[in-house]
C-alpha cells in the first residue's frame, strides 16, 4: 500500500512541479512559488516515508 501511497505522490510533485513552471512563465510569482514550496513538502513526506524502521 505504502507503495502506491508514494507513487502517487510522486506523480502529485510532478504535476505540481510543471504547473509551478507555467504559472511561473504567465508572470504569477505567487502562486508558482507556492505551488513548489507544496511540491518540496510532498517530496520530503515521501523520502520520510521511504526511510526504512530501525527496529
């Protein structure tokens, strides 16, 4: 499950990431920048999630 959680939200930053760029070229810095910064947390969300349990 963890798996396709990840993959998901994976494909979530890409989305997010090109968006970013198009607002970014239409001249909405505002929007652009937050959608990167929402993206960046995704992606460190996921590398939490990756990281294995040291038990």
């Amino acid at each position: 499950m963890i798996d396709i959680m990840s993959s998901v939200a994976i494909l979530g930053v890409v989305v997010l990431m090109l968006g970013a760029v198009a607002q970014w070229r239409r001249g909405e810095r505002k929007q652009a920048v937050l959608m990167a910064v929402a993206a960046l947390v995704i992606a460190g969300n996921v590398a939490i999630w990756s990281v294995p349990l040291g038990h």
